[in-house]
C-alpha cells in the first residue's frame, strides 16, 4: 500500500470527498488519474477533463508511486 502522507502534490482532508486522496487545492480524487489510465485515456485528455489538476502534480504522482513500487519490492 502506498503510503501518500509525504507526497507533497496530494492532501487529505475529511472535508474534502469524503476524506479521500486529491491533488492539492482540488477535489479530483488521485484514484480518478488511474482509473481513467486504467480505462485507455492519456495524460492530456485527464488534464482537459480535470482543468484544476496540473501537469506536475501528475508527473509528481506517477513518479511518486513508481518510487513507492521500488521500495515496497526492495522490502519483500
């Protein structure tokens, strides 16, 4: 499980879609980035339909999680 207290792109906020994980200063689940890259969109097409995301906090969450991958496997 990645743990994304320290990803500094994403916040937590009970307030704020039921207290799930969003890209900071939105309340675009980061969930909502993989199933739509899961279901065949790009990057840019996740961006026009979510405008108040941003191209770095994208960039930021997907080399986030492949740097949790890398230590979640090393821990094995």
């Amino acid at each position: 499980m990645i743990d994304w207290s320290s990803c500094p792109v994403v916040e937590r906020d009970s307030e704020k879609v039921s207290g799930s994980w969003v890209f900071r200063d939105t309340r675009v689940p980061v969930i909502a980035l993989f199933e739509n890259l899961e279901g065949g969109a790009s990057i840019d097409d996740f961006l026009s339909w979510f405008p108040g995301v941003k191209r770095e906090q994208v960039e930021a969450v997907l080399e986030y999680t492949i740097q949790s991958l890398k230590t979640d496997h090393r821990a094995a």
